[in-house]
C-alpha cells in the first residue's frame, strides 16, 4: 500500500450577483505536489443557479469552469496560464477574485490516489445526495 501524500484542494464556486455573496459550489480543484498532480472537475446544477439568479449567463458560467480543467492540465491549449508550471497554475488558480467564478479558502488532506480523493470530494463538496424518504 502506498504511503499517503498530503494534498491542498479548493472547493470552486459560482457567485452569480457578486453583491449578495450566495454560491453554488461547482467543482474541486486538487493539488499533490509529490504526486505532481493538478487536476479540477466541475459540474454546475443550472436549476439551483438559476433559482439563484434567474437571469445567470450560463453560457458564460460554463465556459469558465470549463476553463479550470484545462488549466489544470496545461499545455497551449489552456492559453498562457497553462504554460506556467504546475505549481503556479494551481495558485493563480485558487487566488482570491471578486468575479463570478470564485474558489474557497484552500484546505489540506491525506490521500494515497489523489484522483480518487478529488472524486470524493465532489461526491461531498458538489453534487447532492438525494435520500430517499
């Protein structure tokens, strides 16, 4: 069994009215330096977005998150920001903005497959879990 890495996530948010301060959370984004591991996933619950802001630009929405995988994953086609290192990728990243895609404050966790982790934390952090009645 491998020995666990330590890890560095952000939860991604959707603020459509930036005044209001109200999020959907939308995706995580995984750092494992050891592992060299950088990777996001996203998903946006249009419903629950636009019960939030009825007259949210999800297209916009979408090609923003969209963004942050490719970004992750770096090369030409993620634009001058993928041509960074690894590591800084996942700072400018998880930098502070004031925009309609946000991150949360970074957290850290244990994990010996930092895929798997990042799959959990979607499970936990973005997609609902319906039980039923």
């Amino acid at each position: 069994m491998p020995a666990p890495s330590s890890f560095d996530y952000a939860i991604v948010r959707v603020v459509p009215r930036v005044e209001r301060g109200e999020f959907i959370n939308a995706g995580v984004i995984l750092f494992c330096l050891t592992s060299r591991f950088l990777a996001a996933k996203v998903e946006v619950d249009e419903r629950r977005l636009r019960a939030l802001e009825p007259e949210v630009d999800l297209e916009l929405v979408r090609s923003h998150l969209e963004a942050i995988p490719r970004i992750c994953t770096g090369g030409r086609a993620a634009g001058p920001i993928g041509q960074l290192p690894q590591k800084e990728r996942w700072h400018w990243l998880v930098a502070p903005r004031s925009t309609i895609i946000q991150t949360s404050p970074v957290h850290s966790g244990l994990c010996e497959d930092p895929a798997k982790a990042l799959e959990h934390l979607m499970d936990r952090m973005v997609r609902l879990q319906h039980k039923p009645s």
